[in-house]
C-alpha cells in the first residue's frame, strides 16, 4: 500500500512541557486511520504539526513523498492535506455558500458560477443544501460541523483530518457525520479521524493508534486496540 | 564624552523612576498581562486618578491619603467597567477584537477630553511637604517625592505579588488568564474572578495616579505618553508576569534617565515606544512570559 | 478667506477624512486589524511631500506619490514586524511608532524640527482660480481614487481573504489563505493611501509642524468614521467621513475644537456598544422589519 502521510519522530515543546515526544506514524492512502488518547495526550498537537498550525518542531512530516515540515498551512492545505477544528470556526459573517468559496478561491483558483454549482454538490451530499445562503452564524451545532467538513472538501484534500466532528452530537447526529465521513473516503480521500466517542471510532477505522503523554502506546485493528491493557490504563488511570 | 557621575546619578535616577513606571503598569499587567483585556485606556484611568486627587488634595489632605481613599471607588468603577466590556463585547462571537480595541481607545480619548474640558490644558500639580526637597547623600541628590514613589512603588508591587501567590482569588486571578476550563471545574466563577482582577486593576491606578501627580505635574494628554511607558513594561516584562513589570520597569527607568541625561529630554518618549517596538520585533513574548 | 472659499477650504478637509476613513478600513474594517498609528501615515507622507518639494522643487503629483510609497512603504515594515503576532500587539505598535517618528522630525532641522516649516506655494494653478480651489479638486479625485481601490478589493480574491481572516484566521489558513501575505498587502496599501492623503497637507496650510501632524486626534476621527458608517462596505467610511468630518467642521466653527474630538469619541462608543454594524447596519435592519 502506498503511503500518503509519514510522520518520522515528531518531538513538540512547549517551554518546558513535551507534548510530543518521538511520535511516529505511517498513514497508507485510502485509509481510515482512528487516532484516539486521553485528554492531554497530545492528539491535537499532532494534527496542528501535520496541519502546519505548529511548525516549530523537530523532526520530518513527509506528504506524498515530499518533506512538507518547514511549508506553512496554507501551503500544506494546497498540496492536499484539509482539516476540521475540534470547535468549528465558520467564517461567521459568511453565507454557508461563501464560506465553500473561500478554499475554491485559494485553493482551487476560481470562485464562479461553476465552483458554486461544485459547492452545492458538496452541500447537497451532506444534506445543507438548504442552508446554503443562511449566514453560518445561524446554524446549529450538528449543521456547523458538516460546514466544517463541507469547506474542507472544497479544498479538494486528499487526506482529511476530523477533529472531534462529533463532540457533543446526539447519537442520531453522530451517525448523520459518520455517513459523510465514509462516503468522503469512498471517493478516495484518505481520513484522520480523531474521537471521544469509541463506538464511532471502532465503526469507522480499518486501523487505530493511540496517544499518552505524547507517546503511541499502541497501534492496530479496533479488535486488538479495545482489548490492550495499556489503552485501558491510559483512559481509566492506573 | 559623558561623566562617570552624571552618569551614575543617571542610572540612580533611573532606578527610581522605573519602579515608579512598575507600579504605574502593575494594573496593566493584571488587566491586559493576565486577562487579556485590550485595556488601551489605562493610562487615561490614570490620569483621570491622578486628576481626582488634585482634587480631594484641595480638602488638604496629603495626596498619598488622595490615593488611598479613591482606591475603592476606582475599585468599583474597574467592576462595572469589566461588567460592561463582558457582557457587551467578550461574551459574543465575531470580530470582537475590533470592537474592544475601538471602545477602550474611545473611553481613554472621552476621559482626556473631558479632563481638558474640566480643567483645560493647563498642568496640575500637588503640594506636600515632601515635594520640592531633596535627601543629600554625598554628591547625589535624591528628590523626596521620587523616594516617596519609590517607597509606594515597592509597596504595591510586593503587595500584589503576595496576593496573586498567596490568596485563593489571588491564584485564582493567575489561573484563569490559563486556564478558564480548570477554574470552573473547581467551582470558581470565572466572570466574577475577571471582575475581581480588573477591580484590583484599576484601584491600582488611583493610587499609581497620586503618585504620578506627586511626581511631576499633570495635563490631560500625558495618557498618550503613558500608553508607551505602560505597554513597554508588560511586553518587556511578559504577558502574566507580575515579578517581571519590576525588572522591566527598572530597564526603562534607567534606559530613559539616560537617553535623557545624554541627548536631551525630548528624546524621551522614543524610548519606551522605540523598546516597546524592539521587544515585539526580537522576543514578543517578554523577558519572562509564558 | 471669504465664505465661497472657505467651503472648498473645508471641502479639503472633509475629502482628506473619506480617502483616511476609506484606507483604514481597508486593514481595519475588510481584515480586523486595528490601526491607531493613522497620524504616523499621514505625517510620512506629509513630510515627503516637503522634502521633495524643497529638494528638487517637485510637483505636487510626484509629491503625492512619492508620499504614498514611503508610507506604504512604513506600512509593510510595521506588518512585517507585529502582524505574526495578536491584533492589539499591531495596534500598540502602530501607536510607537507614531511617537517614534515624531521625536525623529522633531529633530530634524531640515523640515523644520520642532517649529516648523513655513513654505511658499508655487504659483502653478493649472485651471484653477485659487490653489485651496486646485487642492479642493485633487483631493477630490484621490477620494474617487481610494474608495475605487477599496471596492476593487472588496469584491475581489483579496476581500474574499482578508474578511476570512477576519472572521477566523486559523480557518482561513487552512483554507488555504496565505493569511501572512494578504494582511500585509492590506497593510502596505492601507498605509500609503494615507499618506497619500497627508501628501497635499503642506500646500494646503503653506505651513508644516509636527505636533499636529502627529496629533492622535487622527487616529479617533480615522477610526471612528468608517466604524460608524459601516465597516463591512466600502460605502460605510464614506458615509461616515462625509457625516461626521461635516459635524466636525460645525462644531469647531462654532463651539470648540475639543468638543468636535468628543463628538467622535462618544459616537463611536455608542456605535461599537449599541449598533456594531455601523449606520449600513441601521439601514439594513431597517428595510428588513419594514418588509
């Protein structure tokens, strides 16, 4: 399987406090990668030093076979790599139409009539298609994070990162964004799925690390992850 | 070439006006280091503190007892201001970096404004009996109302820092600029704890703004000026750093005294706006910040 | 000065406040990032216009531009400096270096240092009958100028970022924004269109100092207007400007020239606690619940 993504010893400080100490992860295109770790683990700070949102660390991020680690954001976002945010962060005086306007703007390089027609097919598969031209400061949290991946697609990204898409949804909703998230990896894109909520994470990943104190304690199928004993301290504590 | 003495009683003088430019910041450093308030109209408080005690001083009492009395007035106003700025600003989304930023610049230039209204443009000053003598030791003469600040300066600053270490609201104040989640898991009310601080904040400055008057005299644009002064000591000090506003404002007592000493009084303001300017380009996060 | 010439006198002053208001908004308004430092811009590009007209005897175009690129110029470099760091650590620095640069024609004999410089008009009126009348119509035309500018980059790849970092310059960033770069092209622009309007201010008074050049009084009135009128349209500085730069004109004939500073300060107030959106704002909630 080819690689998309290779993370090679990733260490991350902040002053005194190591968030990441020596992380390594090999990411194969196409698939659907669980990161899961308690709170504090430092799953955030990878996915900000994959995303570029940190790039004062040490060590190599190779994307597609280039070394991305010195490119900022933006620049990561155009060779492909999109993310959501944990608390989504909608371009708030925008239409939801507008805010898919901006990655098909600097992303892509066009924003007419037919990036719009593409921006309504996004729409339309994530069931917003109605909610088009609503000012995004007037939906509701379920809605707003389907604008957060919806906008992540308008970058055309091949490899997605959901942070925490579902906190806080009901079980309902949780599967609403489930379905979008499989049908986005259907069409190729590899997915990043970091999450609370373990059922969604069993359901969806082919495969699962997890995090402890800047560390992977353990990696593999959904199977072998739910029955490690160190997953099982990590989250309840010794 | 300059004298080794003037020199030296340059640096003297430094010192005691940068722990008077310490105690001057302290209420900055809580409000904007701690809370990250964009309180651009600290200065014009206090100027506005140093204004109400010329005042209260007409009754004939001495400027230092001015100060002390008006802190817990100025304690309420800091509340309310707080309340207001919460509620109004922080509390919903959007641009409110924008906002905040234009309503405290427009409350310091209203205050100046009617300050020149009230009083005109004229400078104010108070009279005590330390104002106008001087201690000789040896060569070197100390002016009584710079140690008189010098001595409140060294007062406030071990004050608070004392409080912020050692009182549960004091670690309270500290802990919320960091930590908001954490506070309110412990059953503290963070609005409240804010309240708290920028209170403290701002009755600093009635006392900050009697020994300014006490210092020198008083006009109503010496905000402007103090914008500099008072943003430079919670930069160079590091935004959260109480300990720090003392050494920074050592470092720009000592850098003004002798910039003043050497290429004239003028000079001045470039040099807490010229170290602002350089802290910000070199090391934004201060000499001691998180 | 009779009252046919006073109005273009004023008239002057008004347009010079929709060219200040219409550039601030440009960073302040489309970006969200907060200029105090406008009488910074305005004095660059002021004392360029003296120093090109006193060293070569230059006209009052190249006066104009060169004003406008050194200010821009000053725009870049104070970008380039805070604008990787938080909103009000930009806005503190604009007011440094207003002080700074100050104290730096303060003393510099060449432009007159602290007293100021008196300077002769030359007499070139091209079509005109007076000079205050030829300034009245270039400073016309550099409002046209500027407001066109704004509009172009309202509707363009550069408002569409700007209002996106304004909004959330982590999402805009992995949008794919450069959010660095276009923050400083609005800050480079921003910059020179003010000095393009401080440029004509010494033919305009016959006469240049620093203490009103640098007065902070700018940075209220410059701020203030487009804030009022509206910061989301390139429309609102210019309601805002013509609006309050004509109130202020009334209140220093006939009251006081603090009060007129006031009037400013407390509209903003009101505006950025009670109505954010500005008049524009008024307006469209207006039309919306008489529908």
């Amino acid at each position: 399987m080819e690689t998309i993504l290779e993370v090679n010893n990733v260490v991350k400080q902040f002053g005194g406090f190591t968030a990441l100490s020596g992380v390594n992860v090999k990411v194969h295109k196409g698939e659907r990668l669980g990161l899961i770790g308690p709170n504090g683990s430092g799953k955030t700070t990878l996915i900000n030093c994959i995303s570029g949102a940190f790039t004062d660390y040490q060590g190599a991020i190779h994307f597609n076979g280039q070394d991305i680690s010195k490119l900022k954001a933006h620049e990561r976002t155009k060779r492909g790599i999109a993310r959501s945010f944990q608390i989504p962060r909608p371009f708030s005086s925008m239409t939801v139409m507008e805010n898919l306007l901006v990655p098909f703007a600097f992303v892509g390089g066009k924003d007419g009539p037919e990036q719009q027609e593409e921006a309504m097919t996004i729409l339309r598969g994530m069931g917003l298609a109605d909610k088009a031209f609503v000012q995004s400061n007037q939906l509701s949290q379920v809605e707003l994070r389907k604008m957060e991946l919806a906008r992540a697609m308008a970058a055309k990204p091949k490899l997605l990162i959901s942070d925490e898409a579902m906190a806080g949804l009901s079980g309902n909703e949780v599967d609403e964004v489930l379905d979008i998230l499989f049908g986005l990896n259907k069409l190729g894109i590899t997915i990043i799925m970091i999450e609370h909520i373990m059922q969604a994470v069993m359901k969806f990943s082919e495969r699962i690390i997890c995090l402890d104190a800047g560390k992977i304690i353990c990696e593999g199928t959904p199977e072998t992850i739910v029955k490690n004993p160190e997953v099982q301290r990590a989250y309840l504590g010794d | 070439m300059i004298s080794i003495d003037l020199l030296f009683e340059a640096v003297l003088f430094g010192i005691l006006l940068g722990c008077f430019y310490a105690a001057v910041s302290l209420g900055l450093s809580v409000a904007f280091g701690l809370l990250d308030v964009p309180y651009v109209a600290h200065p014009a408080l206090l100027i506005l503190g140093s204004y109400f005690t010329f005042l209260l001083s007409k009754t004939g009492l001495d400027p230092i007892i001015c100060g002390l009395l008006l802190m817990p007035v100025f304690y309420l106003i800091g509340i309310a201001l707080y309340r207001f700025y919460y509620e109004t600003f922080e509390r919903r989304s959007s641009d409110t970096g924008v906002r905040g930023l234009a309503f405290f610049f427009g409350i310091a230039f209203i205050i100046e404004v009617c300050l020149i209204l009230v009083f005109g443009v004229d400078q104010r000053t108070v009279s005590a009996t330390y104002i106008g003598s001087s201690l000789e030791i040896g060569e070197y003469r100390f002016p009584y109302r710079m140690l008189v600040a010098f001595g409140i300066a060294i007062f406030l600053t071990t004050l608070l820092t004392l409080y912020f270490s050692k009182t549960f609201n004091g670690r309270a104040i500290k802990a919320v600029g960091q930590d908001e989640g954490a506070l309110r898991l412990m059953g503290a009310n963070p609005v409240k704890i804010k309240q708290l601080a920028f209170g403290i904040a701002t009755a600093v400055n009635a006392l900050a703004g009697a020994m300014l008057i006490i210092v020198g005299p008083v006009e109503p644009a010496m905000d402007r000026i103090y914008i500099g002064r008072t943003f430079c000591v919670v930069v160079l000090a590091g935004l959260g750093s109480m300990s720090g506003t003392l050494v920074a404002g050592l470092i720009l007592g000592i850098a003004e005294s002798v910039v003043m000493m050497t290429l004239g009084a003028s000079w001045a303001p470039a040099v807490s706006f010229g170290l602002l300017l350089l802290m910000l380009g070199i090391r934004p996060q201060g000499l001691f910040g998180r | 000065m009779n009252v046919n010439e006073y109005i273009f006198f004023a008239g002057f002053v008004i347009l010079q406040f929709v060219v200040l208001a219409t550039a601030w908004n440009i960073l302040g308004g489309y970006a969200g990032y907060v200029n105090f430092g406008v009488p910074a811009f305005i004095a660059v590009g002021a004392y360029s216009a003296v120093v090109l007209f006193k060293s070569i005897s230059a006209p009052l175009v190249v006066q104009i531009i060169g004003g406008g690129i050194l200010a821009g110029l000053l725009g870049l470099m104070v970008g380039l400096l805070t604008l990787k760091l938080r909103g009000i650590f930009f806005s503190i620095a604009t007011v440094a270096v207003v002080f700074i640069l100050e104290t730096v024609v303060m003393n510099w004999r060449y432009v007159g240092g602290a007293t100021g410089l008196q300077l002769t008009r030359p007499p070139d009126l091209w079509i005109f009958d007076t000079y205050t009348r030829m300034l009245f119509f270039v400073m016309a035309v550099l409002a046209v100028c500027s407001v066109s500018i704004a509009r172009y980059i309202q509707d363009s790849f550069l408002g569409r970022g700007l209002r996106a970092v304004r909004d959330s310059e982590e999402a805009a960033e992995c949008s794919g924004v450069p959010t660095l770069k276009i923050k400083l092209i609005a800050c480079t622009i921003s910059g020179a269109l003010m000095g393009v309007a401080g440029a004509p201010m010494p033919m305009y008074l016959s006469y240049i100092e620093p203490t009103a050049t640098f007065n902070l009084n700018y940075s209220i009135s410059a701020l203030g207007m487009p804030i009022i009128g509206g910061t989301s349209h390139w429309i609102g500085p210019v309601i805002g400007a013509l609006l309050l730069a004509t109130i202020q004109q009334i209140v220093t004939v006939t009251v006081s020239n603090e009060l007129n500073v006031l009037v400013v300060g407390v509209l903003l107030v009101l505006f950025v606690v009670l109505a954010p959106d500005g008049i524009l704002g008024l307006i469209k909630k207006w039309k919306q619940s008489s529908k």
